[in-house]
C-alpha cells in the first residue's frame, strides 16, 4: 500500500448502500430503517415509505474549500437518490453541502427543513419557497406525518439547530453540531428512544466523554455515536484549534459503559442499514 493510500485508509467500516436505497422491502410498524451516510449524515426510511435525509455531506466540497479529504466515497449520490424530507442542522460544508442541496433544489419532491441562515442560501440555490421550512429552536413543523422540531445547540453558528423527531410514535433526536450544555438535559423529558450525538470534540462540539456524559443524563434507549471518521483523526484537530479532539467511537462506548453498563449502544457502518425503534 502506498503512503497515499495509507493517508486515506478508512479506520472505520464501509458499505455501499444501494443506489436506488430504500431500505429493506418491509419496515416493520414501531421501527425505523436508517443508513449512516457519514460524519452527521442519515437517511431514514418509515414503515409507510416516507424518507428523511439529515446533514448529507455527499461532495468534495471540504476538500476543495478547506483542504478536508475525505476517506471514503460517500455511499450514495445526490442524483442517484432525493429523499422526501431533507433536514440540515446548519450551515457548515459538511452539514449544508452546496453541490447536494442545489441538486435537490431543483428535484421537485424533496421538502428542506433548516434554520433561516439555511433556507435563506438555498433560495439563492433555486429551492422554490413553497418547500423550504425555516425552523429556530422550539419552533415545530410537520409533514406526512413526521412532527420535526427544532432544538437548541451551543456551537460557533449562531442559529445552528438540532432536530427532535417523531415518526410513527418513534421519537428521534439528531444533536447536530453542539457542545455540552446544560441546556441540552431537558430532552430528558422526552423521553427519546434513539439519540445521534457528537463526539468529535473541537469545532464546537463536545467530546467523546461529554457526549458520553449527555447520553446517560438524557437516557434514550439508544444511542448513536457520530461526528467521527469522515477524514482522518488529524484533520478533526482542525490545525491545532482541537488538539484533544475525540473523533473515537470505543472511547464514548467504553464511557458510557462505566456511567451506564446496560445503556445500548449502536456504532453504525457508513451505507449499511439499520433497524431503530
């Protein structure tokens, strides 16, 4: 292997999901098919059809603008796939990939739920305002049948959101980029049965340790690590701005172990599906 090749390794599994992806044939009623797409990204797919795609990050744009490479070929296309619900969390490139939102801008199906700094560029992308969503934190919307609510986050764009879901009686919540607060430990109150949350540390997100922290206060019934694995560990240090950076799945599962041992945890492979309830 050569030392390029070795740059680029990919430390953490890989599937290619399909390029027509719709999850398995049958979702059963109560769960959720979803395929991690890397670093915040998910597609989600619910026992009636709908399709929801949160933070995809399917360019090369952080590479061209930031000098980011990525590790691994995104596990499906913006062209090959446009989901009914898009939900972007904030305006970062590997949050609201340019190249992905002006693809879906001009699909005709796909409804963008995002905060106002958001929806605002991608009307300049051509999105029709009859499908743009603008959403601040507490502010809800819905659309066939999933209630999408907006969250708080403490991260370096101010109207950065996270996004709290309920689907087919499932309650879902994707922390988008955000470092610890104590804000955050009201969700507990939902009572969620899955949570996506950060752990790369730096950025303006908490750590692994942190995150681990956040999941046994807010006790979902699973837990997924993500924010990790998109590129390597060096580049989530972000030239030194993050020299602890935590971009280390076994670290926040070793550590949730010890603050709550039963606590189930599911460490997903980029394009593989997974049943959630």
């Amino acid at each position: 292997m050569n030392s390029e090749a070795k740059s680029r390794a990919n430390p953490f599994p890989l599937a290619k999901a399909s390029a027509n992806w719709r999850g398995p044939k049958s979702v059963r009623p109560g769960t959720i098919a979803c395929a991690w797409l890397g670093q915040a990204g998910y597609l989600i797919r619910t026992h009636g059809g709908l399709t929801v795609m949160i933070d995809p990050y399917l360019s090369d744009e952080c590479e061209r603008l930031e000098g980011l490479r990525r590790l691994f070929e995104p596990p499906i296309t913006a062209e090959e796939f446009q989901p009914d619900l898009l939900l972007v969390t904030h305006g970062h490139l590997d949050h609201f990939d340019e190249p992905t939102i002006r693809t879906y801008a001009s699909s005709g199906r796909t409804t963008l739920f995002a905060p106002p700094s958001c929806t605002g560029r991608a009307s300049h992308l051509g999105w029709p305002a009859s499908r743009l969503r603008s959403l601040k934190p507490g502010q809800t919307a819905s659309r066939a049948g999933c209630r999408v609510t907006a969250t708080f986050t403490r991260h370096t764009l101010p109207d950065a959101i996270g996004f709290l879901l309920l689907i087919d009686g499932i309650r879902l919540w994707h922390s988008g980029d955000t470092e610890y607060d104590q804000h955050l430990r009201v969700l507990a109150a939902q009572k969620l049965d899955v949570a996506f949350i950060c752990i790369n540390g730096g950025g303006g997100n908490m750590n692994a340790r942190e995150a681990a922290l956040l999941a046994w206060q807010l006790k979902p019934r699973t837990v997924v690590p993500m924010h990790y694995g998109m590129w390597p560990v060096e580049d989530y240090r972000y030239r030194g701005a993050a020299r602890d950076a935590t971009p280390y799945p076994a670290l926040f599962t070793s550590t949730l172990a010890k603050l709550s041992p039963r606590k189930r945890v599911k460490v997903l492979k980029v394009g593989q599906t997974a049943t959630l309830s």
